[in-house]
C-alpha cells in the first residue's frame, strides 16, 4: 500500500499572487508547441527545455532520441521533462550528488517554477523519492493539478512571476539560488577556490600600447644581455720594449 502525500500549507509566495504586470525583457517567455511557426522555434522550444531542467546542455548531454519523437509529434513536451528529468544526466548531475531534501527543493524549482513552501513540504516529497523511488517521484509531480494547470501538456516550465513590481530586484533565478552541487560536494570537488596573485596585473589602453618597429618593444631583450666590456690595462710607457713590439719581416 502506497502511502499518501503528507499534507503541507501552501503559503501565499509569489506565483499564487495575481497581479497586472507589463510584458518586458525582465518576463519570462512562454515556450510553447501551439504558438510554432518554424522548426527554428521547435530548436528554441527544446533549447529552453534544457535551459530549464540541466542549466546548460552539453552535446553529450541531449537527448537525441526525446528530441526526435518531440520533433515528429510523438510525444509531448510534458513527455519531453520528463524524459529530461529521468535521464542519466539528470540523475548524475542531482540525484546522486544531494540529499533527497535538497533533490526535492531542485526538482520542485524546475518543475513547478516556484521555490518549495516549506520543510513539510520538502518531507512529503521526499517521503515520496525514498518509497516510490525518483521515477515515481517525477510522475507524481508531472500528474500534480498545479503543474498541470500551470503548463499543461504543451509548455516548457518557467520561473513564475519572478520580477515583483515596485521592486528593484525580484526573485533570484533557481540556478543561483540553489546550485548544483551541494556544500559538502562542493567541498570534494574543491571549489570555490581562492587564488592568491603574487604579481600585481596592470592595464595599459590599447592606444598606449607600443606598434611594430617601436624601440620600446625590444627594450626587455636589450636589458637581458648581460654585455661585459674588456678591462683597459694599466702599462706604462717605459716598460714598452718597442722593439721587440713592433713586428717585422724577416728577408
């Protein structure tokens, strides 16, 4: 018998409040297959959809065959994240480099476009990963009545209501907010690191540097010659035999 979701508050955040906002650089776009005009806007489609779920796709990282059956309509994008979220990449990148908590807090954050309500809310799902394991995980997540009434079976997920108006700021992105890696595997990996300089590093303007054939530029390799003259001797002229000096040729 499956044990049901443990019940948490939904607490008023961000993306639960409605409000007027004029469309501009700062919003979020909507991708989306019933708005496709070309296949340059299924290449967007898809590139969001990494952009979403991984951060930052390498080409060993696509997924090819998904991209396929999206391609030729055999498949939803709904169908398309998860295929994303059960991916070896996916799993390899979250999964086994963090806690079931923090998995959940990630996985929430791309699917849901939304930051977890609170720790209950971050112990139901996690409940949910240690009992149905991470494919039933995502499925529950995809069948929720929230990601299905947000995105439905037809659009990328996306960050809700990230700019709040009268704000100069708004939401950080999921991405800063809640890196990859967590501490302790930062700390395997060794980053952050701090780097010390030794040598002051300076600017010079383009315009003050020195062109072709100026003297300046050989000025370090004149500097390195370690050019020795000779030692005048110190002789006095009564000590000269001039004779035997000056050479002569013999009949």
């Amino acid at each position: 018998m499956a044990i049901p979701l443990l019940e948490y508050s939904r607490t008023s955040q961000n993306q639960r409040v409605a409000g007027y906002e004029v469309p501009g650089d700062e919003q979020p776009r909507i991708y989306s297959t019933e708005n496709l005009l070309s296949t340059t806007d299924l290449d967007n489609l898809i590139a969001a959809a990494y952009r979403q779920i991984f951060f930052h796709a390498f080409a060993a990282d696509r997924e090819r065959f998904l991209e396929s059956q999206l391609r030729s309509g055999q498949i939803t994008v709904r169908d398309f994240i998860r295929g994303l979220l059960l991916s070896n990449t996916y799993k390899r990148s979250f999964y086994d480099l963090n806690s079931n908590y923090r998995f959940v807090e990630q996985t929430v954050q791309r699917v849901l476009g939304r930051d977890i309500y609170d720790n209950r809310e971050k112990l139901a799902w996690s409940i949910v990963v240690a009992t149905k394991g991470v494919k039933g995980f995502i499925d529950d997540l995809l069948n929720t009545e929230e990601y299905l009434e947000a995105f439905g079976y037809d659009t990328i997920p996306y960050q809700r209501r990230r700019v709040l108006p009268g704000r100069s700021e708004g939401e950080l992105p999921f991405n800063i907010k809640s890196p990859r890696y967590d501490a302790y595997y930062r700390g395997k990996l060794g980053f952050p690191q701090v780097i010390w300089q030794t040598t002051v590093r300076g600017y010079t303007p383009a315009d003050r540097k020195p062109k072709a054939g100026n003297p300046a530029l050989f000025l370090d390799m004149a500097k390195s010659i370690n050019a020795t003259g000779n030692t005048p001797q110190r002789l006095s002229v009564q000590n000269i035999d001039i004779e035997k000096s000056v050479p002569y040729r013999s009949k």
